[in-house]
C-alpha cells in the first residue's frame, strides 16, 4: 500500500454554471491533480480517472448508496423523496428489487417490443421528416422515449408530461441545493403527486413492466410495500436519461459527418454508435458514494461516512484508458465505458435505452443522407446531467 | 483485462464435517470475483475435466473469495471424489456463473430447512436474514453430528438453530414445523430429494411463492472442452481457432467483428449474441434453466463452446 497523503485542494464547483456548460476542462485538471482530489466547496472527495472510478462503482462493500447516491447524506440528512429501493440502497435490501427489474428489464424480455420500437421509429421519423430542420432534442430525442416507454410501462396517456420534469428535478438533487433545484421545487409536490400515484396497480395496464414488477409481488419475490417503487424507478430514471442519450448521439452525428457516412453504410453499427456517444457525452456525469469504514483510494484514506463524488464523464475521457478520447469514433471499442456505471448498481435499463437508439438510428441511417447542425445547439443544465435545451438539425435525406 | 478470464485457484481446503470439505477459492493474482447474493451457486469445471454444480457458502462482504462445501458421494460420477481425493491448493479451478435460482425473498419470517449438505445455500441466508432483522429459524438435519458441517458457524445463533442428528433424534419433525400455510413466513428448503419431496408434501396447496426449494437436477451435458474450437462469425465471412483461455468476444473482436459488451463477467447481458450453430456451454449469470437449454443465444464474454464449431450471428 502507498504511502498515505492529503489529496490535493479544488476550490471549483462542479455544479456551478461555467462547469455543466462545460465541464471537460475542470474534468483534466482533476483528472490530472491526482487519483484523488478533495472538493472544498462540498466538502467531498473527488474520483476523475477511469481506473478509480471503476473500482469505486463496483466496490460496494467500501462504499455504499444506501447513505445517498447525491450530496446529501442520508446518514444525517432527511431525503426529498422516499429512498429508491436500487438506487439508494446496498445488498441484502437492494437484492430482491434488483433480481425483479433486472429480468423484467432483460434483453431477453425486451425481445418482444423489438418489431414495434423499430416500426415506431419509422412512423415517427415519417412525420418528423416531413420538414428538413427541426430542432432535435423535442422532436426526436425526446419524442422517441416519450412514445415507446410510457407504453411499454403501462402507462395510462393523462399526464405523461410530468414525467420529464421529474426526471430533470430528481437528477438536480442528487447535487446541492442551488439554482436549478430550487427552480424545480415549486411544481415537486404536484409532479411527484401525480408519478406517486401512476406506480399503483389499478392505473398500470395489464402486460407492461408495471404489471410484471406487481406479478412479482404476487410471487412474493417482492412485497406488495415495494412495487410501487420499483415502478417508480422505471419512472425516474427510464426517461430523462434516455432522451439525454438520444440527444447525445444526434449531436455526436451531426458533429462527425464521416462517422455519419459509416453508420449509413454499416447500419449495424448502431448499437456501438449509442454506447461511443455514451461515453463520449456521458448524459450522467457524476453519482456520490458514502465511505463504509475507512477507505483507502489511490494512496488517500476516505474517511467513514465522508462523501465520494464520481465522475463518469472525466473517466469515460481519461487517456490512461481511452485512445483518443475526445473523438467520437465507431471504429472503437466503447466496451467497458462507465456511463452506465458498473457492478451491482450499474444501470438495469440499459438494454431498454441501447433498444431505443438502435430503433432511432437504424431508422434515421436509411433515410438521411448526412444531418447537420442547423443553428447553434443549447446546453440545458441540470447537476448530474449532461443535456440539450435545444439541438436544431438539419437532415439531408437519401 | 487482466480481471476478466474466471479461472480461479484453490486457496484453502479444509475439513469441515466427515465427508465434507469446504473449497476457498480466489484469483491467481487477487481481485474481485463476480457479485453474487444467498441462494447462488456456481458451475466448477474440475482440472479432470468435470463440471459440478456448488452452492456459494462464504461471505458476499468478502469479494475476493468464494467459499463451497463438498460432499463425498459415494455414489455420485467423481467430481466429488476428486475434490476430495485430487484436489489440492493451488490447483486451477473453472467457473460458470453465479447464478441463482433460490434467492431469499423479502419476508417477515423465515423457516430454512437444511438436510445434510443442503446447508450450504442455507448458510449465508441465514446471516442475511439475521442482518435484516427477520423473525428466522434453522431446522438442521443429518445423519449424525459428526457429518454435519458449519455447525461451529451456527453456534452463535443459540436456538434460533435446531440441530436433529437423525442418529440421535431420528428424522425431522416435519409436521410440528410445518403445522400449516403462513402467510408471513417463507419456507425455505435444500437437502436431499426425499426430504424435499416430503416438505413439499406437507406445503401442497400454498400459495404459491411460500416454500422455496433448491435442487441440483445433475444435468448430462457432457465434459467441458478444453481444446480450441472452431469459431465462425458468419455475417462476416471468418473462421478462427479459439484457444482455452482466450474469450469467444476477444477472438470476435480480433477478427474485426464488433461486439459491444460491458461487464465481461456475465452478469450485465450487453454481449447477448444469437446461436447460429453448434451448442455453446454457458458460463453466465443471466439465462435460467430453460433459456440455456435453448441454446440460441450466449454471452461471448464468458461463455464458450462445447462442440467442435460453432457458429454466431456476427
């Protein structure tokens, strides 16, 4: 074990405005400071090399997420919401949700919403394509998710708007009490009201992934207590995440014409292309873990019950790990990025989110001949995600 | 990736009852080993070319080790002969998995039943559900005390353990323990077929999720290979060798295909590729039972071929 030492001090703010718009400079300087680094703002230390962080995501016996996977630390603080059950907790209690979302979730299980996704894809496109500049991000990217998950949910149609303000304040609190949380907190009691009440049994249809979570109740592999907030997860994190993953891979598209004309000409590159533009982008940048005991990191003892702050994004960059790392390039290997996260956590949706984007760009590769920026692209802030406002295209079909 | 191939050392062997031993098992140079929760089990593929299914007994919060115990069959086909008898430190184990088709469930209470070396999956759920604070008890039966392992483990637990040496006390009382359907209590069962037959006897006509029972239905699936194979990506044209040791994803990989993956221990799914021919021996956590047998899709990072060919939709 190397010797012990005091990581060095950062005074930026990973959360403050000049940083989400941008966050690949301060991503180097801690990178490049040390494996790890301590954050005076907040308080916590920082992890930023893809060798770290790695470890840190899959060592859930050293650090937990039952204390809070965002600034907050449920050790001493009250949570905004009710805890997740998969999120916001460790094995054994995280293991029952897990194993229940995990097969409802499952590539295999998703087999059966493939033809449909694809040919949702097509009519989407139809009508989408019908002008030749439009702005991306809710024409598109969120569009695409907005129309196949809900429905794959069980969703009833009222109200389906809440669902990305939700999604939007729920990733705002995982940082710290600023701006863009208190912008989102007015409307919560109303917007979570109305998520709330669409995870109960009577409002879901019979054959969607709420249904299955509440079959699992019935097995007793979940308790009844439990399924609304499995279904709430899928509500959570099943939105936002993939509408920002979207948009990360039309910007990433309409930034490299030349990796454009490959996927066009090799369409099964899609899956590739959407897990590149994940690491590339990173649409969730940073997740906390709480030190369980001592934890010593890259030659820095975490002390117990202190925060670690992750950033995915700087890992997915770092060039320890990556060639090359700020081009976006499908001739790479983005196996083994961190955008999803890793180890037990490591997000169940995945292979939904993977399924989306291989409808859309599969879609999108036989008709547009290249796509474009059409005007200059607007960052939407939030403090875990990496996001679009606004993403005006222009496509040049075939 | 130095963490990815699942070839892993015995560490440590010990006696723990007559006719048990317990195998600790960890990497060549360290590392972590797949997660896996109470009620896993993994496939280990003997050096003499045998794969045996093991229940995971040892401690999750220890992720550099494995722990199984095993029993002496005196009728079984010699995998448990050899751990026994050839089997030493240092030596080289496969493994498949973990996988788990008896994972503790949520629930107020809790009765495990164990019979003989059915302990072993019953052994980390009841630290689990001592952890979680659950109204348990553990009715251990055997043949005789001195062939009842992990009994020191138990100690602690006082009478929340009933011991029943069948020498000593006979069979298990299975109708003073199981006097009728609970609603709050979940029933959990592994040992040896009778016993199970008998419990599930006595729980016929619950509701169904209430009594969890595992048995290892020994599968005839033939010795594992452990000289290459012929590999044949067919939407690309190519055909390599696969040598042991080296992943059917990297051969893949190395022949230009691209095959996106992420865990590379079999666990996240993202490497899911379809079969196209020849039966591939699954080494992942994810299919059940049915899924495998199938055999039309297979995880490339760990899972590997048991025909001279085989053929995937790359």
């Amino acid at each position: 074990m190397s010797t012990v030492q005091a990581p060095p001090a950062i005074d930026a703010d990973p959360f403050g405005h000049e940083h989400l718009e941008d966050p690949l400079p301060l991503h180097e300087r801690l990178r490049e400071a040390a494996p790890v680094t301590y954050l005076t703002r907040y308080d916590v230390f920082a992890l930023a090399r893809y060798e770290h962080v790695r470890a840190a995501l899959t060592d859930w016996q050293g650090l937990q997420s039952a204390a809070g996977v965002g600034l907050s630390n449920f050790r001493h603080e009250k949570p905004w919401r009710p805890p997740s059950l998969l999120l916001e907790a460790d094995p054994p209690r995280h293991d029952a949700p897990r194993a229940v979302l995990a097969k409802v979730l499952g590539p295999r299980a998703l087999r059966r919403l493939r033809e449909s996704w694809f040919a949702d894809a097509e009519r989407l496109l139809d009508e989408v394509l019908s002008g030749s500049e439009f702005d991306a991000v809710p024409r598109l990217a969120e569009a695409f998710p907005l129309r196949v998950f809900p429905d794959a949910v069980g969703l009833g149609r009222d109200g389906r708007e809440n669902l990305l303000p939700y999604g939007d304040h729920l990733f705002n609190a995982f940082g710290p009490e600023n701006d863009l949380v208190r912008k989102g907190q007015p409307r919560m009691p109303e917007v979570s009201g109305w998520v709330n009440a669409q995870c109960a049994r009577d409002r879901l249809s019979p054959d969607g992934f709420g249904a299955q979570i509440w079959a699992a109740a019935d097995r007793g592999d979940i308790t009844p207590e439990q399924a609304p907030l499995v279904v709430r997860s899928l509500l959570s994190a099943g939105v936002d995440t993939t509408v920002h993953g979207l948009a990360a891979v039309l910007y990433a598209f309409a930034m490299n014409p030349g990796q454009w004309r490959r996927l066009r000409d090799e369409p099964h590159l899609a899956r590739t292309a959407f897990d590149e533009a994940v690491r590339w982008q990173s649409p969730v940048q940073t997740f906390f873990r709480t030190a369980v005991g001592d934890q010593e990191i890259g030659g820095t003892v975490i002390p117990d019950g202190r925060k670690v702050l992750m950033f995915l994004g700087a890992a997915n960059r770092d060039p320890r790990r990556w060639d090359d790392p700020d081009a976006f390039d499908l001739s790479r290997d983005p196996s083994g990025h961190v955008g999803f996260g890793m180890g037990l956590h490591q997000c169940v949706g995945q292979h939904v989110a993977r399924l989306e984007s291989e409808a859309l760009l599969t879609a999108l590769a036989r008709r547009a001949d290249r796509i474009e920026l059409a005007a200059t692209p607007v960052r939407h802030h939030n403090n875990t995600l990496r996001a679009w406002k606004s993403l005006p295209i222009r496509v040049h079909l075939r | 990736m130095a963490d990815t191939a699942i070839e892993l050392r015995v560490a440590a062997k010990d006696r723990a009852a007559d006719g048990v031993v317990t195998l600790t098992l960890a990497r060549p140079g360290g590392g972590r080993l797949p997660d896996w929760a109470p009620g896993a089990h993994v496939d280990l593929v003997l050096p003499n070319g045998l794969t045996r299914q093991y229940s995971l007994c040892g401690d999750r919060w220890d992720a550099r080790t494995y722990r199984v115990g095993v029993l002496r069959e005196p009728g079984g086909r010699g995998g448990s002969a050899f751990v026994h008898d050839e089997l030493g430190v240092g030596d080289p184990v496969g493994i498949g998995g973990p996988r788990n088709n008896f994972r503790l469930v949520p629930s107020d209470r809790y009765l495990f039943i164990a019979g003989g070396i059915g302990i072993t999956p019953l052994l980390p759920m009841v630290r689990q559900a001592e952890m979680l604070g659950a109204d348990w008890r553990l009715l251990y039966g055997g043949r005789s005390r001195a062939s009842m392992a992990f009994l020191d483990e138990l100690e602690p637990y006082g009478d929340r353990v009933t011991v029943v040496p069948q020498d000593e006390q006979g069979l298990l009382d299975l109708a003073a323990w199981l006097p009728g359907e609970d609603p709050s209590t979940k029933v959990y069962c592994c040992g040896p077929a009778p016993l199970l037959e008998a419990v599930e006897e006595r729980c016929a006509g619950w509701r169904r999720g209430l009594l969890r029972t595992e048995r290892f239905v020994a599968r005839e699936s033939g010795a594992v290979r452990d000289e290459p194979f012929e590999l044949e990506l067919r939407r690309s044209g190519v055909t390599v060798a696969v040598p042991p040791g080296l992943s059917v994803l990297d051969a893949a990989c190395a022949a230009g295909a691209s095959v996106l993956s992420s865990c590379r221990q079999g666990l996240c799914g993202t490497c899911e590729t379809a079969v196209l021919g020849g039966v591939p021996d699954h080494r992942d956590s994810i299919l059940d039972d049915d899924e495998r047998e199938a055999g039309d899709c297979m995880f490339v990072c760990v899972s590997r071929s048991r025909t001279e060919r085989l053929v995937l939709d790359l």
